[in-house]
C-alpha cells in the first residue's frame, strides 16, 4: 500500500468509491489499483461489504454539520481503523503504515481513508469536503483547489449553476420591467 495519504490520493479515491460505488470485489480492486494502491493478495468477498460499510460511515464525515461534529466523526473512523504509524519496507522503499500488518484489504482501506481525509481536512481546511450546489447532484468532492472554494463537482455543474442563475437573474428583471 503505497498510497501517499499526506497528498489528495486517499480522500479523493474515497470520493470516488462514495460516488460510485463498486459493485464487485473486482470492480473495487481495479479502482483502487488505479488510484495507485498496491494490492498483493487476494481480496475475499467479504471485503465489498465492508467497504460499503465504510463508504457509509465516511459519508457521514462529508455530510456532518458542522466542523466539531465533523472531526468527532472522523476521529471514531481512525479509533476504529487506524493504529499508530510503522515504518516499513515490506514492497522496497521505507513508508509508513497507519494500520496493523497482515490485516483484511477493507480494514486497509478503512485506515488508509481514514488517515488520508485527516490529513486533507487539517492540512488544506476543515470546510474542503462537501456536496456539490446543484440542487438534485448530491456528487461529493474533495477540494484540493489552490482557492478552497469548490462548490460544484465538476466543472459541468459549476456551468449548468451559472446558466441557471443568469436565467434566474434575467426573468427577476423582466418581472421587474412588466
Ligand atoms: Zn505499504
Ligand atoms: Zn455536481
């Protein structure tokens, strides 16, 4: 597990997988493959579950109202999935683990999220996680802009709002003008 969690990669992969979740243990291998995690043995069943599970309880980081309630929320993630950090070189160059050795490929994940939004939130701001303004995309980002002013998922949304508002703005006036 290489996944740098001090950068973007881990909250964002959690955002991903939040987004669309995977619905094979296949399926959730090859994402996290893609974002860089090195996967050494076979993944039961078992684990996709799990990580619902966790996908779950991380949603409920995203959606916390307020920043106390988000970091309480955060902190019972990394009291049940992390562990104090180990050096180790167990795939060749020397990085650290937040997490037990030899544990299941969810409970790996768990930590490695975990970890990695901590680092996101208290290293970028406590406000950069969140849901996307367009009413009806409930997509969640990670912002890890140099501003920290995401409010849309994507730049398509961000578009969409614009038109939005300027037709709101626009018919305001003609109501005006009538
Ligand atoms: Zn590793
Ligand atoms: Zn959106």
């Amino acid at each position: 597990m290489h996944l740098n969690p001090y950068g973007g990669d881990a909250v964002k992969l959690a955002a991903e997988l939040a987004n669309r979740r995977p619905r094979t243990v296949e399926d959730l291998t090859d994402r996290c493959r893609a974002a860089g995690l090195v996967i050494d043995e076979p993944v039961p069943q078992a684990d996709l579950a799990h990580t619902l599970a966790l996908l779950d309880t991380w949603e409920g980081v995203v959606d916390a109202a307020t920043e106390r309630e988000r970091a309480e929320r955060l902190n019972r993630m990394l009291a049940a999935g992390a562990s104090h950090p180990r050096l180790t070189d167990h795939s060749g160059g020397w990085h650290l683990h937040y997490r037990d050795d030899r544990l299941p490929f969810a409970a790996v994940l768990s930590s490695l999220i975990a970890v990695g939004t901590a680092f996101h939130l208290v290293g970028r701001g406590m406000h950069r996680l969140g849901r996307c303004a367009v009413a009806g995309c409930t997509t969640i980002y990670a912002d890890t802009t140099r501003t920290g002013r995401q409010r849309y998922c994507s730049q398509r949304c961000a578009n969409r709002d614009a038109v939005r508002r300027h037709r709101a703005t626009r018919s305001a006036a003609d109501t005006a003008r009538a």
